[in-house]
C-alpha cells in the first residue's frame, strides 16, 4: 500500500473513531429521568429506645417511548447523621419502570434523652449514574 493511500486510511478511521466517540458521548450524557417518594410508615414515634423506623416508597424511571434499552441505577439509604447503607442497585427496563424500596434501621442514638424531640430524616442518595438526592423522609420520635 502507498503511503498516500495509507494516510488516506488514516483519515478515514480517525473520522470515523471521532465520529463514533460523539455519538457515543451523546448517549451517555442523556438525562436519566429518575423519580422518586419515601415514607416513614409512621411519621412519630413515641416510647422507649431504641425504636424501629421502617420506610417504604419507590423509584421510578422514566423511558421515552423509543428507548428500550435497560437503565441500571445504585443508590443508597443516607441518615441525618450521615450513616450510609450498603449500596443497592436495580435494573430498570421499559417493562420493569419502578421498583419499591424498603429500609428499616433501630432508632439507638445516645443522645435520645427522655424528653427530647428531634426531627431526624432518611433520604435516597443515588451514586449510579449520578450522584444525586432523589427523594428524604422526616420522623420524629419521643424517647420515653
């Protein structure tokens, strides 16, 4: 091969990679369409520590109506204390758009005194594709 036909190659595959790297990057950086509630299943509590807090709630992706590839978001419970769960991940798909969540931790903090009111939170801190807060619950409890 010459080396004029050969820089004409060079060409066309460094055109091409360009072009495919674009459109990739394109894709990627589409806006993931994530949704989201969480609740306590009771808002105040009242009696003796430590107190179990249970929150339900869902999360929901929203697909346009030609995307059917399958979209995998991790996420995590965070606490006003700043305590982290363990990461979760779901594989949304066009079929399969919201999935429920649930978390339970026991209420043990040494500070919770009888007589003293807070009003701590729980939210869903996304990790994967973004980081981001979805969605944050509020409780009060009572310490008896």
């Amino acid at each position: 091969m010459s080396r004029d036909r050969a820089k004409v190659w060079v060409g066309i595959l460094s055109v091409a990679v360009a072009l495919l790297l674009v459109f990739s990057l394109g894709i990627a950086g589409e806006a993931l369409h994530i949704s989201g509630h969480l609740k306590a299943e009771q808002n105040s509590y009242e009696g003796r520590c430590p107190i179990p807090v249970r929150f339900t709630g869902e999360l929901q992706v929203k697909f346009d109506k030609a995307d059917k590839s399958r979209k995998v978001v991790k996420w995590q419970y965070v606490t006003w204390k700043g305590t982290t769960s363990a990461p979760h991940a779901y594989t949304f798909t066009p079929q399969q758009a919201t999935h429920n969540l649930s978390y339970q931790f026991d209420w043990r903090d040494e500070q919770a005194k009888p007589g003293r009111k807070a009003r701590p939170w729980v939210a869903v801190r996304m990790i994967e594709p973004e980081q981001r807060e979805i969605t944050k619950a509020f409780f009060e409890y009572h310490c008896q």
